[in-house]
C-alpha cells in the first residue's frame, strides 16, 4: 500500500516542461512520418488539420491586415503628394492670374493716359505717378513722383481719367505736392459749355464723403438753359486753370433765395478713390501777372 501510494505522488510530480517535451516529440514523429509514409488520411492527419489549419488562417489574416495597411499608407502618401503638386500648380497659376490682371491694369490706365493726351493735345504734359497721399479716402491732396527736374512748376494743372485733377502746390527735387479739385480749400472758376455761364465749384470731402459730389454757386442763369447732365469745364476767366478742363457734370440745380443765382452739385469725372497715374500739364496760367511785373520792372529802369 505505501509503494502504491509513493508511485502515484511520483506520477504527481512530473515537471510540466517534461510533459511539452513528450507531447513536441510525438508531434514531430507524427509530421515526420506523414511526410515520409505519405499519409494522406488518417488520425494524423486529423490532427493535423485541426491544430495548422486554424492557425494558418489566423496568420493569412494577420498577413492581409498588415498588408492592407500598409497599402493605405502608401496610398494616403502618394494622395498628399499629388495634393502637395497640385497645390503649387494652383499656386502658380494664381500668381500668373494676378500678374495679368495687374498687367491689364497698367494697360488700361495707359491707354487711358494717351487718350487724355489725344484729348488735350494743344498742351505738352509729363506723366507721373502718385507715390503717398494724405490720410483718408479720397486723394484730396497727394505727391507724384516728377519735380523740378522733369520741369515741374507750382500753379502747374493736373488731369487724370477724363479731366481735372487738381493743381501743383509744391515742387521738390524729383516730386511734386498736388491739391486736387475736391480739396476743402480748392476753388475752381467754371462754365457751362452749353450756355457759357460762370460759376464757381467749391471742394467739399464731406460732399464727396455723401453722395461723390462737388457743389457750386453764384451760377447766372436768366434764361433758365441749363439743364441737368450739362459738361462743365474750367473757365477762360480763371486765374489758375487751363481753359476748357473737363471737371464734370450738372447734377442737381437750384435757385438761391435771391432769384438771382442758382446753386447745385456736379458729378466729378475724375475717379479720386483709385489715382494712380496722372498728366502734369507743363505750363503756368497766363493770367497777365507776368506782363503786370514785365512792365513794372521797364517802368523802374
């Protein structure tokens, strides 16, 4: 009875390693004599099947998993790649865009330029551009980029778009200051080209700050024959602008209270949000001031 009872706690404590050991062996007598018996069925093969194949599957999954991500990966990196030329392309092209909206630009002011020229002919003119301008909205009173030594003068007149822009107030080396017509402190002498009549057109920013409109006074007209949409240029009897400037057009016309005059706005012609290039006429109103001094100076020798 105690030789039984020790056998069996022998049997108890046989290592669990050896045990793996036994069973890998017969495993590997069972595979090998598959192989070489070519046992196509049985027990073995049974076993077989029911032990590899599960875990044959499980490692085709995993397999086909890892490759899967892995082809999106790559997919996702040649998609950013694309994305990444495509953007520089759009780039590009939105930078030639650009250009050539900017180029078109420059064009079309030309060209409006040299149709001013063609329309005021009868003057020599230099172009110039507006390099700064005072604070605010509107170009009231700005500096290009001509002076002195392009033979820019005070009292020289300005014009830009379809007429009057304003007038030279300062002259540097190689810039000049201009006050343009819709300044606070301009006042320009004007006519009607239909009836001739003269009147006087104020600069105003509030005006313009509005409705972009410059109102005049002191219009005689007795006959009532000026009409709303009559062209207004500069007077002959104005002692500081060039005859006949385009400045605008009859807006809105009313009778002072002392029947006598009439008042209103006009419509400027000159775009005075948007100067950048403008003609500089090269000549000083002869307002007879400089044979008044000739003939001082003869009279004192």
């Amino acid at each position: 009875m105690k030789n039984f009872r020790k056998l069996r706690n022998k049997k108890k404590n046989i290592p669990s390693k050896y045990v793996l050991s036994v069973l890998t062996a017969v495993c590997m007598l069972a595979i090998f004599a598959s192989l070489v018996f070519n046992l196509s069925g049985g027990p073995l093969n049974s076993v077989a099947g029911f032990v590899f194949v599960p875990m044959q599957e499980g490692i085709n999954a995993a397999g086909s998993w890892i490759l899967e991500k892995t082809n999106d990966f790559k997919t996702l990196g040649e998609v950013l790649e694309e994305n990444r030329i495509l953007q520089a392309q759009v780039d590009e092209l939105t930078s030639q865009l650009t250009g050539t909206k900017l180029d078109q630009y420059e064009l079309d002011s030309y060209r409006e330029l040299l149709e001013l020229d063609d329309q005021y002919s009868e003057f020599d003119k230099v172009a110039a551009h507006v390099i700064a301008r005072d604070s605010g909205n509107w170009f009231s009173t700005f500096t290009i980029d001509k002076g002195a030594n392009q033979g820019i003068e005070k009292g020289m007149n300005v014009i830009a778009g379809s007429g009057l822009v304003g007038i030279v107030t300062d002259v540097g080396y190689n810039f000049a200051k201009v006050r343009s017509i819709i300044d606070d402190s301009s006042n320009v002498s004007a006519m009607t080209l239909s009836t001739k009549d003269n009147f006087n057109i104020h600069g105003s920013l509030q005006s313009m700050n509005e409705n972009r409109l410059l109102p005049f006074s002191e219009l005689v007209d007795e006959n009532d024959e000026v009409a709303l949409g009559d062209p207004v240029v500069t007077s002959h009897v104005s002692d500081r602008y060039q005859q006949g400037l385009l400045i605008g057009y009859i807006y809105s016309i009313e009778t002072n209270p002392n029947n006598l005059t009439k008042s209103g706005t006009i419509t400027p012609v000159v775009d005075f949000q948007h100067l950048q290039e403008v003609l500089v006429i090269t000549a000083v109103k002869d307002n007879g001031e400089e044979d008044i001094r000739k003939k001082a100076k003869d009279s004192q020798e």
